[in-house]
C-alpha cells in the first residue's frame, strides 16, 4: 500500500515526533510512505492537484484548516485519513477520529471507508462550516501570531474584539430559492463548532445536505445569549435563531464582508453555497460507522 502524508507544521505549532511515530508506525504496516511538508497557505491543494498518483491513501496531519486544503486536491475515488494536529480539530471529534499515530496508521491501512457530503463555497470544498458575519469577523480578525502562543484564547480574544460589531450589517440571501435576511449566519454540514461545542443537532456530515442557522435578531445581549447557548449545545432553540436544511444558499454582495470557512478566511462576499456533487471517503473507526448507521 502508498500512503501519501501531508504534513503541515506550522498547525498547533508543529508536531514531528508524532509524524516520526506515525511514518514508523505505517511502515511496520508495510506501507511504502511519502511525505509532503507545506510550505504555506494553499501548497497543500497545488501539491496534490499537480501529482499524477496520490497513493492508495493520503493522510492529513495537521488542524482542520490542513483537511480543508487536502480535500480541494484529492482525486476522486482516493480514501482520506486525517491525524488531528490542529488547535480545534473539529473534524476529528465530530468523527471520533484517533489522535495517537498508532492508531492513525492502522485506520489509513486497515480501516473502513464512510462516504461524508462535503459543501462548496465559491466553488471550493468545505467540510465543517461556512461563517457570514459575526462569525467570518472573528476569524478574519484572529492574530495569527496569537493563536500559535496560547490556542483557542486567541479566538475568545477575537470574538470579544467582534461583539459591539453585531447586529451592523443585514445580510439578503436566496435559500433553496427562497428570501431571508439576517444578521449573521453559519453554514454548518456538521454537529460541532469550536471544538466541542455541538452548534447543530441535526446537521449531519454524512448526508447530502447542509443546515443553515440564521441570527435574525440584532443586539449585543442577542448574541451574548447566543454564545451562551452554545455551550450548552442549545443554539437551535434560542428566540431568533431559524435553523433550516438546504441545499443551495445564494448571498447578496455587501461590500468588503469577509467569509470563513472551516475556521480560516475564505474570500469576501457574494457567496454562492451548496451541496457538493461528489462524495468522499474518509477511513474511521468502527464506532463511528455505528454512530452514523453506516455499520
């Protein structure tokens, strides 16, 4: 078996003894291993896209901003595996992924495939979520510099920088052919958000579709309480959030508004979101093939 794996060290400030593990542990699986290291934002697509064979499996080290760029280059039909390294890493606690390389190495050479439902953003692929508003603010402003010293503090810095911004700006937007406005809103094809926290309940990774939550009421105790609610995995149910299941989802340009998406910067508005038209296949443990019904 080749497993290709890319590894991107500047995420959560760098791990190669892990790497160093997961490459020895691959090998004691008899797999033939190459690694890509990235170089900066965006090498990651370039390298996989410009490859003629990417391996039986590719293996994402790094955060969920590394998945992210690995799942715009891989070629249809090619498994992906994911070893978390991030400072969220989302994505593997919404698949109960393995953080131990061990572990990683026997999923990527013997473990099952699950079909999951990407979305697309302005034609780019995303797995996680997609933010307009509050939201796009908060990671469009995170400090990098920060966020490599002390984690997820760099983003609470940032959402409280963000807060006295909320309810400025309302958003137009076509949802499944259908009128909204709001004032802010995330595009969620997952349960979790910023680690642990579940964002949507029924928002579910393995389906063609993607869940959409509206904030359609301004003010800053508004949004206080909606921060709240989430901690508690209850922002679905607070006054002036409308969750909805779509397909296609068409924004309005408002000038200079920025967009996220799976946590980092993702261009500026107008924004056109939808369902994928291709699945992919992501190596997971056999207790997540029973968590989504897929056993």
């Amino acid at each position: 078996m080749k497993v290709l794996v890319v590894y991107n060290p500047a995420a959560g400030g760098g791990r190669e003894s892990a790497l160093e593990r997961l490459v020895a542990a691959l090998q004691s699986r008899q797999a033939e291993v190459e690694v890509y290291r990235t170089k900066s934002p965006g090498d990651a697509i370039e390298h996989l896209r410009g490859r003629a064979h990417q391996g039986d499996v590719v293996v994402a080290v790094g955060g969920d901003g590394t998945t992210n760029e690995v799942i715009n280059g891989l070629k249809p039909g090619v498994p992906l595996a994911v070893m978390a390294t991030g400072t969220a890493n989302v994505l593997a606690k919404e698949l109960g992924l393995p953080s131990q390389p061990e572990k990683v190495a026997e999923l990527a050479v013997k473990g099952q495939s699950m079909e999951i439902w990407p979305g697309r953003l302005n034609g780019r692929r995303f797995l996680m979520w997609v933010g307009i508003g509050y939201d796009a603010w908060v990671v469009n402003s995170t400090d990098l510099n920060l966020k490599r010293r002390i984690g997820k503090g760099a983003y609470m810095s940032a959402m409280l920088s963000q807060i006295s911004r909320y309810g400025s700006r309302r958003y137009t937007m076509t949802i499944d052919g259908r009128p909204y406005e709001c004032y802010s809103a995330i595009v969620a094809n997952a349960r979790y958000y910023g680690g642990s926290f579940i964002l949507s309940r029924v928002a579910n990774i393995t389906a063609p579709s993607l869940q959409v939550l509206l904030f359609q009421k301004p003010g800053r105790w508004t949004l206080i309480k909606s921060m709240l609610a989430l901690l508690v995995g209850r922002m679905e149910s607070m006054d002036g959030v409308q969750s909805l299941a779509v397909q296609s989802i068409q924004v309005d340009l408002v000038e200079g508004e920025p967009l996220q998406a799976d946590g980092d910067p993702a261009g500026l508005l107008p924004a056109t979101i939808n369902v994928d038209d291709q699945s992919l296949l992501v190596r997971v443990p056999a207790a997540t093939l029973k968590l989504f019904g897929k056993a």
